[in-house]
C-alpha cells in the first residue's frame, strides 16, 4: 500500500471510530470505484448490519459558488462551467435528506464528513439496479418504468428548494442555464466530427453551430422548471422490496426540467429501452402530472437533443482522446437517440446543421 492510501486508511479508521455503533471494528469489501472521483466500501458488521462507507476525497476543481459569473467559472473549471457537484459529499447528504423529506427512497446518511469527503450512508443490497434486475429476468422492465416515471412525477410536482441546510451547512440548487447547457452540447462541435475523420467545428461552421445551440437553448430556458436529478437512468434506479424506486447517483440536481431526467430514463445511453418501456413511462408520467403530451413531446425532443449531443461528444472524446475504444460500442445507439429526437419539427434549423456537418449521425444503426 503507498502512502497516499495507506493515509486514506487511516483516515477512515478516524471517520468510522468517530461515527460510533462498532462500524469501525466492521469487515469491509470494496466495491470499486464509479465514473467519479468516488469509491465505495460496505461494511458488515457482527450482528449482520451492514452500511456503505462513501470515500469522496476532494480532489476535483470546485463546484460552482451560486454568485459566479461566466468569467470566474471558466477559470474554475468543468465543474463550475457546467454545475456539478464535484463528487461533495454534502451535497449528496443534503439531497438526499430532501428527496426522503419527499417520501422517496434515497439512501438514509448516517453521518458525513464534508471536508474529509466521507459519508456513512444506508445499504440498499448488491443487484438492485434495474439495469441488472432486468438483464437477469428477475423484474419486468415497463413495470420498473412505470414505477420510475411515477417517482419524477413525484419529485417534479414539489417546489425547487433555492439551497438545502443541515447543521449550519448548506447546499445550493443552482439553476441548470445556459452557460452548463453550452458547455456541454459544445462536446458535440469538438469531438463528434472526429468519428469520420474531421476536425472540431472552426470559422464559419462554428459561428453557425453556436447560432444552432442557442437556438435550442433559448427554447429550453422557456420551459418550466423542476428539480432535476440530472442522472436517472437504469445504472442509478433500485428496486427494492414493495415496489419502491431506490435513489442513487443526485448530488448532481439543479433546478432544470422534467424532460432533462425523463430523456435519462428513456433514451438511455447504456441500455437499449424498449419501445414499450418508454412509451409506457411517459404516458405515466403524463397522467400522474396532468400534463399536455403536444408541449411534453417538444421539451424532450429539445431537452433530449442537447443531453444526446453532450453524450454524442463525451463518447468521441472518450475515444479519440482518451484512447477507450469501448465507448465506441454504445455511439450507435447514442447518435440513434439524436437523430430521433431532431426528427421533431422544432429542431429543424439543428437537424439541418447535423445532417450537414455529421450526417453519419442518421445513419447509425442501434
């Protein structure tokens, strides 16, 4: 072990003996580490209760201070520009103490330690991700859907808290504007065009991909907000016991909107959803909110084609810079989802500019 975690270990010794209840003296199994900057450890104690330990050392550029203007968040950083949580760990705390102060099952955080970055937090068992249950047979994919869709409609019909607050720590909501939505639809222009040979988007191309963007972002910040976990999705999703959607992965939410977390459970990168499955979750979706399905449609349509061109750009990245061709394994379905979602009649000026500069986007075959 080196020093550097072999100190971490230390460091965990001391959060645990603090925390109390024997969870020091409890065996540990790492789980590994996620996309993040994060570990996990369960713990398992004696008299068989078990815990997750989160080991978030803050070691990635600072989340985005709620007063930072585009100047000072450029020099930040991704995470600035873009309204990240950088992997806090009080900022998982806080909402998740908001989202079970809703009814929803997000995990129950024993205790946590900001500037340490560790967090004791409940264990909801290995396998539960709808990705695995379905994957195995073991759970019906449009019942676990449906289940989802009725979980946003819940978490989407209750007010958006300005910033969260627990023993004299606080959290902000931030709003999801139009400085995060650029920054990362701007993958699209820098990566994509690499997939055939290309370079990123110059001169020109550039002045009329920005004119395109802000298009699309000018109608995304006329629609309503809502409080966004940013990151729903199959991975993210538990189902535990009596039909309850677990929580995971929203350190991240912001004040967005609705259609942001149903283009994640819907059009999902990693898995293929299945028609029947989606059409399902929407329509859930619709009648526990009340919502008219026409201007539904358009926000995910809208909303869905920035999140799919930032994750059509993270993919080419992936690849051309960070040499991890695997990624090129999930682009088929990826540049699927764009091109169903600049189908609307709304994205037309979009569409035309993808069709233009890229279009083996619509070619791509899922």
């Amino acid at each position: 072990m080196d020093s550097a975690s072999d100190s971490r270990t230390h460091e965990i010794d001391r959060f645990l003996a603090n925390v109390g209840d024997g969870w020091d003296r409890a065996n540990r199994k790492s789980l590994g580490q996620d996309a993040s900057t994060r570990r996990y450890i369960r713990l398992l104690r004696e008299d068989g209760a078990s815990a997750l330990l989160m080991d978030a050392p803050r070691v990635e550029d600072d989340p985005c201070p709620p007063e930072a203007d585009r100047a000072l968040r450029e020099k930040m950083g991704w995470n600035a520009m873009t309204r990240l949580a950088a992997s806090r760990v009080e900022a998982f705390a806080l909402i998740a103490g908001h989202l079970r102060s809703l009814g929803l099952e997000a995990p129950e955080v024993y205790a946590f330690d900001p500037a340490q970055g560790f967090a004791l937090i409940e264990d909801f068992g290995e396998g539960r991700e709808f990705a695995r249950m379905i994957e195995r047979g073991e759970a019906d994919e449009q019942t676990l859907y449906r289940a989802a869709a009725e979980t946003l409609a819940l978490l989407h019909a209750a007010p958006v808290p300005q910033r969260l607050e627990k023993d004299g720590i606080v959290w902000p909501i931030l709003d999801f504007d139009a400085v995060a939505l650029g920054a990362n639809a701007d993958l699209y222009a820098d990566w994509l065009p690499l997939e055939a040979g290309g370079t990123k988007l110059t001169g020109a191309a550039r002045a009329r991909w920005e004119a395109e963007r802000n298009a699309l972002i000018g109608k995304a910040m006329s629609f309503p907000r809502a409080f966004t976990l940013r990151d729903y999705h199959a991975e993210n999703l538990l189902w535990l016991a009596g039909g309850r959607v677990g929580l995971l992965d929203f350190q991240d939410a912001v004040r967005g909107w609705d259609a942001w977390d149903m283009a994640m459970l819907t059009q999902d990168a990693r898995r293929a959803v299945s028609a029947a499955a989606a059409e399902d979750a929407i329509r859930t979706f619709l009648d526990k909110t009340g919502q008219d399905r026409t201007d539904f449609e358009e926000r995910l349509a809208v909303i869905g084609a920035l999140n799919a061109l930032r994750i059509a750009g993270v993919f080419s990245r992936l690849q051309h810079r960070d040499k991890k061709p695997r990624y090129g394994e999930f682009q088929p379905r990826q540049l699927s989802i764009l091109a169903r979602n600049l189908a609307h009649p709304s994205l037309a000026g979009m569409r035309a500019f993808v069709m233009e500069q890229t279009p083996f986007v619509f070619e791509a075959k899922a």
